[in-house]
C-alpha cells in the first residue's frame, strides 16, 4: 500500500471514529447508576460485547454532555423475558432533557414499549439538542417484571444543529 491509501484510511477511520461512542459496559458499569442492587449485572453477550440485565423494575441511569445544536441517533439492541403486558413500562429507554422526555422502543412506529419474552430486536431514535438541552439523562428500563437485556448501545452525531 503507498503512503497516501495509509494516510487517507487514517484520517477516515479517525473522523468516523470521532462521530460516535459505542456505550459499552464494563463489569464495574462505570458511568452508570442502577436504582436496584442484585438486580442490574452483567449477564449475556451482544455481537462480543457484554450486555447488561436489568431485572423487576431496575434501571441504569447516565448523564452525557452533548453539542448544542445538533443531532443525535441512539442505536441499541433490546431483549426480554417474562414482561407482563398492560402498565404500558414494558422495555423501554428514556431520556430527559430537562423538561422533555422521550421514549425509544424497538417499536419506532407505535413507540409502545416491548412486552413478553422476545429475542434481541434493534432499536433508534433521535435526540436534537436544540430541544433537550446538552445535558440528557438516559434511562436503561425494565417493566414493573420482568428481566430485560440492552446491549449495542451507540450514541452517535448525526448533524450540526440549524
């Protein structure tokens, strides 16, 4: 290969690179705040990487500091087991934007979150900062039962803001 292909696929790599975080969790959760002890692990694998169970209601909460003025796309892996239906707090993520919350499901179309015992189903959505604010709150969730899995978490920017 020259010296210039070596260059340039550098370069690329690196700007790819810089437009997104994959959210991975280590066996500490560093970064994350769960609200149950005993029921957030490690537990499972996503394409290599660990996945984390959240179990009977628990959830991971974590704050990141965005760009003004830009969009982001959340991109994560979603699965279940035992999730009653009918309190509508099936397996969800929610952010917080000050006073705007959002809710991301791997059903984007009716936005309801997933119930049942299902396989991993991927899951999006998009977070403008003009709206929340730099500063958003991400919530892993469970339902009230239940044990949920998310993994292949990936924050990345889309666009500059208006």
């Amino acid at each position: 290969m020259g010296r210039w292909t070596i260059i340039f696929s550098m370069v690329f790599c690196g700007i790819f690179l810089l437009r997104g975080e994959d959210i991975r969790f280590d066996e500490k959760l560093s970064g994350w705040t769960g609200n149950k002890k005993g029921e957030v692990s490690l537990d499972g694998d996503f394409s290599g990487e660990p996945a984390v169970r959240l179990k009977n209601g628990a959830r991971l909460i974590r704050v990141f500091e965005l760009e003004p003025d830009a969009v982001y796309e959340l991109s994560f892996h979603v699965k279940g087991q035992d999730i009653p239906s009918g309190k509508n707090d099936g397996a969800r993520i929610m952010l917080n934007g000050g006073k705007l919350w959002q809710r991301f499901t791997s059903d984007a179309k009716s936005g309801k979150p997933e119930t049942g015992t299902f396989d991993w189903k991927e899951g999006r959505g998009r977070i403008d900062t003009a709206r929340t604010g730099t500063k958003v709150r991400i919530y892993l969730a469970a339902g009230s039962a239940g044990t949920v899995w998310y993994g292949g978490l990936k924050l990345v920017k889309r666009s500059a803001g208006k």
